[in-house]
C-alpha cells in the first residue's frame, strides 16, 4: 500500500494498489484515449455595448475518439483529405458533363424546330 516516486520514496496509495508516477506520454495517452475540451468566451464591450464576442472551443482526442463522438469533418475536406479532393473533382466532371448534354439537347431543340 505504498506508491513510490520518482525519486525513490514511498507513499501510501488509496487503494492499496502501487501506483507508478505518471509520465507525459501516459498522460497524452489518457488524454487522446477519452478526450479533452477546453472552452472559453473573450468580450469586448464598451459602455455596456457589446463590440465583439469571440466563442473558443479546443477538442483535443484521437483520430478514432473524434470519429466515435461522430466528428470526422477532416474526411470531407479536400485541403486536408486526398479523397476528398478526388470525390470533389469526380463529382465536377460528372456535373460538367451532365451540363454539357443538357446544352447539346437545348441545342438541338433549337435547331430541329427551326427547320
């Protein structure tokens, strides 16, 4: 029922279990494994005129905790995502050929009725 420390002294534990100082890749460990939020809100006013309001949110987890929670918006953003950025530019050739036909067939329509 001891906890020994970094520096070779003792300590009585709580729980009777032996403990093991914590080091930094432990506690980043915890962190990104349950995750962190940090909040806070800056204001200026003046004259009891609110001039601006800054809203600050920090989530600090892992890739797969953030993606549990269901925040995964680095998936969808093609400055950050090679997938995202072929998706996109899949989906502009497909809208620019679905608009080149609908030319054609306006085109076309022009054309035979005028005949």
């Amino acid at each position: 029922m001891t906890e020994v420390s970094a520096r070779g002294s003792s300590r009585p534990t709580r729980y009777g279990a032996p403990t093991q100082p914590a080091t930094l890749a432990d506690i980043l460990e915890r962190v990104l494994d349950k995750g962190i939020v940090i909040a806070g809100d800056i204001k200026v006013n003046l004259l009891d005129i609110e001039l601006l309001t800054v809203k600050i949110r920090l989530l600090v987890a892992s890739v797969d905790k953030a993606a549990e929670m269901g925040i995964d918006w680095w998936r969808d953003d093609p400055s950050l995502s090679s997938s995202a950025r072929e998706d996109g530019s899949r989906k502009l050739e497909r809208e620019n050929e679905r608009l080149r036909r609908q030319v054609e067939e306006l085109e076309a329509q022009r054309d035979g009725g005028d005949g």
